[in-house]
C-alpha cells in the first residue's frame, strides 16, 4: 500500500496541491495511492499520542501507517528545514514497526529558490534512524507558486519530466 504524506498542518497548502497531483499522476501509472493530510492530525497529539499514550482518534493514523509499504512525503521548507508537525508524526507512531524496513520518496518544496533542500536532508536523516530506505532520487521543487496552476497542477516541463521520472523509479522501488 502507498500512502502520501502532505508533511504539513496548513489549510490549502501547496503541499496539499502536490500531495494530491502525485496521487493523481500515480493512479494515471496504476497505482493507487492514500492521502494522509496532517491537517486531520488530533489537535492535542502531542498530549494524547505521545510516549506510549494511543487515542482512538490517532489509533486510524497508526492503522494507516502500519499498513503502508511506500510512503512518498511532499515536505514544504519551514525555517530551513521540514515542518515540525511532520516530526511529530513519526514521534507519535510506534517504533519501530512504523517504518522499519519499508521504502520511501521525499520531494522538497518551497516557495524560495532551493526547493527545501536543507529539509529533505534533515528528514532523510529521521528516515535511516527509524529504518526507512529512501529512494536515491530526492526531488527539490522551488519556487512552487509558478510551479501550479489554478487546479493544483504542476504546469512546469522540466518538473513534471522529473516528477514523472520519480514516480517511475518508486514503483520500481
């Protein structure tokens, strides 16, 4: 099973936008895909879910998680790195069952020049401490609002090439 995780909490994020074109363009390749918004985290995760503590609500999250074999993380660069919320995600599911051996894509964006690529760096780490191997072809999106269109659509050449040349190497994968 393949889930996306849009790594952020904002409402109508560009995360969100490119969370849902690679599920589109994974579905056009055969492949159906999950969506996991953390906006839909539980408010107070991080007094109910945290240190061996489950609650019901999160105990879905923690489901959908164990399920997923591929997991594809669109992360947006916050202060120089990926949001927290992100890591708090894989704080509250259970370790090591979570992650272990399964595979994984990571694609930066922001709304600079760099396409969060100190971010992705810093969440590749996170992913060999909890065992997640990563698919060598990280993406770095820069500059995403000229990168979609009004429908959430990458609309860029180059992007879309790359993006297409990434979802070809993780079903492999």
């Amino acid at each position: 099973m393949v889930t996306i995780i849009a790594g952020t909490n904002r409402p109508n994020s560009n995360t969100l936008k490119v969370g849902k074109y690679y599920q589109q363009q994974l579905k056009l390749k055969g492949i159906e895909a999950g969506l996991l918004n953390l906006e839909h985290l539980p408010a107070d995760v991080l007094n109910t879910d945290m240190y061996g503590k489950r609650s019901a609500e999160f105990q879905k999250i923690q489901d959908l998680i164990n399920e997923t074999t591929k997991f594809l993380f669109i992360m947006p660069e916050y202060n120089g790195s990926y949001p927290g919320v992100l890591k708090v995600l894989v704080d509250a599911c259970n370790f090591p069952d979570s992650f272990y051996d399964k595979k994984a894509a990571l694609v930066g964006i922001s709304s600079g020049k760099y396409g969060n690529i100190r971010g992705v760096d810093h969440f590749t780490g996170v992913c060999h401490y909890v065992h997640l191997n990563v698919l060598p072809l990280r993406l770095h999106i820069p500059n995403i609002k000229t990168e979609l269109d009004a429908e959430g659509n990458l609309i860029q050449p180059d992007t879309i090439k790359f993006t297409n040349e990434q979802m070809d190497k993780f079903i492999k994968f």
